[in-house]
C-alpha cells in the first residue's frame, strides 16, 4: 500500500479541482492524465496510486459528483 501516491492524489485534487467543475467524461480523462504525468514528475510511480484507488478517472468524477456548487444531476 502507497500512503504516498494516495497523499499525492489528495493533494493534487485539493489544488486543482476547485478550479474545475465538468461531467464532461473526456475532461475528467484530461484530469485524470494530468495527475498521473504530474505524479511522474515528483517520482511517484503511477502503480502507487492505483494501489490504492482502482481508477483516477472515477475518484475524479465521484469528487465532481460530490463537491458543493457541482453540477445539477
């Protein structure tokens, strides 16, 4: 288990999702590769993220799901 991948993704979407609010699918893959590149470049291996979510794309789209000011359903 990666306590340092799932910090990191904590982290990044704190800091970049405010800024963000879709359901766009494509939008949420474009977020979802701009984690992963963004873990790269501090050196964290993309298997320590998913060690601890199954998959970047649904945490981010449950996180636009769920945040206040999200889209209507």
């Amino acid at each position: 288990m990666s306590t340092r991948g799932i910090n990191f993704l904590d982290k990044w979407m704190a800091e970049h999702l405010p800024d963000v609010v879709t359901d766009d699918p494509a939008a949420i893959s474009d977020l979802a590769d701009q984690v992963m590149e963004a873990a790269d470049r501090e050196g964290i291996e993309v298997s320590e993220i998913y060690e601890e979510v199954g998959s970047v794309f649904e945490v981010i789209a449950e996180a636009m799901q769920h945040r206040e000011g999200s889209l209507a359903d």
